[in-house]
C-alpha cells in the first residue's frame, strides 16, 4: 500500500488512475477544479482524500500541503494536469500561451521546488507528458505551446534527477489515448487505446518505475496520433 498524489484527477486518465490506485488499496489525495465524478467515488471511501482547486494558482498550493505533514509523505507524486489550447501559432494570444505555459510547465516547477525542500525521503515524481513534447517525434500544427510546454518538464525532470538522486524523476511521453484533451486536439480522431488501459501502464510505472529509470523522459505510444 502507499500513499500517492494525483494532480488533475478529475475526469479522463487521472480518474481511471484513481481508481486503480484505490482498487489496490492505495490512499489517494486528489486534486482537481472539477470534482463531481471523485466525489462519486469517496462515498464510503476513506481511502479518497479529495482537495478542489485551481493547481496553475500557486497560492493553491498550501491547501495540498497542509494535508501533509513531516512524516505523512506520499510515495509516489502524478503531475497529470494539462491545458490544451488548439491554435495555429501566429494567432495565439499572450494569456493564451502563458495559459499553457502557467499550467503546464510553472506550476509545476513551484510545487516540485517546495516538495524537495520539505521532504528527503524518497518520492518518486512521474510527469504525463505527450509525445508531442518528446524530441523528433511528429509534430502537429496548432500544438506548438502546448508540446514546448510538455517538453519543458521533461527536461527539467533529466536535470532534477541529477540533482535530487534520493527522488526519482521521470516523464512518460503519451501517445494517442481516449481522452477529451486528445478530441480536442484532433477532432474525429479515435485513438486506440483508452484511459483505463493506459491508466493501468501508468499504475504499474508509477509503483516499479523507479527501480528501473531515473530522469527519463519514456515514449509510450501506439500512435501519435
């Protein structure tokens, strides 16, 4: 059993991946702006610790640590949340790309920072990232931020793991899931594999990963899309 973390566990891959974690009898601690589905879960639950906010607000970030304490710690820390923002390059607004870049790569960059100072014992950080933030893999047009971003923290868990070799960290790079965020990206598109399948990849990696790897950014892909 472990204690871990899920960041965007709302809906889609974070929810199938709580799921799994309670289904084997995990603690979960979940955050998310949209609760609904994880509250239908916590019935009768104790074992679902649900905290509602906006993670790319980093005056948020309090409300997750104040559920933990020096010697309550989780195990295993799920960096899921995303934004997508489909647009041809030229016509992306400033809010818009600060938008993903805030999301995606700076919250997160925030957070990792007080985790690593508040804790020594080892936590092991997994990104979701996407394929198209992993390098020479096929681009799309409309996606430009949105895989800068992703390959941002990626790179910045290669330099992390060098630095805090007591943590692991590494990046799991997506490809096409059944997921809203891919529907967005590429409507009329079915992608062939669905949440709940890769969610039980992510399970496995996220439990044994940091035996095996350590500042590793790991294409996981059918398609791309």
């Amino acid at each position: 059993m472990a204690l871990v973390l899920i960041i965007g566990a709302g809906k889609g891959l974070g929810l199938e991946l709580v799921k799994i974690h309670l289904k084997n009898n995990d603690t979960v601690w979940s955050v998310s702006q949209n609760v609904d589905q994880l509250d239908a879960l916590s019935t009768n639950n104790e074992s679902l610790k649900i905290i509602k906010l906006d993670f790319a607000k980093t005056e948020n970030h309090s409300l997750i640590l104040d559920s933990f304490d020096i010697v309550t710690f989780p195990q295993i820390i799920y960096y899921n949340a995303a934004t997508l923002i489909n647009k041809d390059f030229g016509k992306l607004s400033k809010i818009e790309i600060y938008k993903m870049i805030q999301l995606n790569f700076l919250s997160y960059v925030f957070f990792t920072q007080i985790i690593i100072n508040r804790y020594k014992q080892g936590i092991h950080f997994v990104a979701i990232s996407s394929m198209g933030g992993f390098q020479g893999s096929a681009k799309f047009a409309g996606l430009s931020f949105y895989s800068a971003s992703k390959a941002a923290l990626g790179s910045l868990f290669e330099s992390l793991s060098v630095e805090y070799s007591k943590h692991s960290f590494n990046t799991l790079a997506l490809g096409a899931v059944n997921t809203e965020m891919l529907r967005r990206a590429f409507p009329g598109y079915t992608a062939p594999i669905n949440a709940d399948k890769m969610a039980e990849f992510i399970y496995w990696f996220g439990k044994n990963g940091a035996q095996f790897f350590q500042g590793k950014t790991i294409p996981v892909a059918l398609s791309t899309p």
